[in-house]
C-alpha cells in the first residue's frame, strides 16, 4: 500500500476499483483497435510485411525482388510434390 492510503486509513478496495477500470479501459481500447484492423483489412496480406521491411527505398525493388524469388521457390515446391 502507499504511504497516503496508510496515513489516511483508506481500503484497499477503493484502488482496486481504479485499477479494474483502468485494465478494462486497455481492454476495450485493444478491442476496438482488433475490429478497426480488421475492418480496414490490415490481416488480409500479411505475407507483403516480411518483404516490405526490406525497402529502404522509395522504388521497392529489393522487396518485389525478394517476393518474386519467394514466389519462385514456392511454387517449385507445389510442383515437384513436396
């Protein structure tokens, strides 16, 4: 307990009031943020992010590089039946 509650003979219970609240205000906030990603699609593609970190530049061409290459392997893959 703090000093203040102690000197002041406050309950515990008053603070675990704030701090419920308090988690259930990050829960919701979290929440809210997993439905907007969601709805804006932001889960649909989430092999592109891997390859997106590569860019340093403006062109991204080390990127379409590395997805094309990806594509490339995965597909030989698919094909000899592995």
């Amino acid at each position: 307990m703090c000093p203040n509650c102690i000197l002041n003979q406050a309950s515990l219970a008053s603070g675990m009031y704030v701090a419920f609240g308090i988690c259930a205000l990050f829960f919701v906030v979290g929440v809210a943020a997993m439905y907007w990603a969601f709805r804006n699609g932001d889960f649909e593609n989430m092999e592109d992010s891997k390859f997106d970190m590569l860019d340093d530049g403006l062109d991204g061409q080390l990127a379409s590089k590395a997805k094309a290459q990806y594509e490339r392997l995965r597909t030989d893959k698919v094909g000899s039946g592995s």
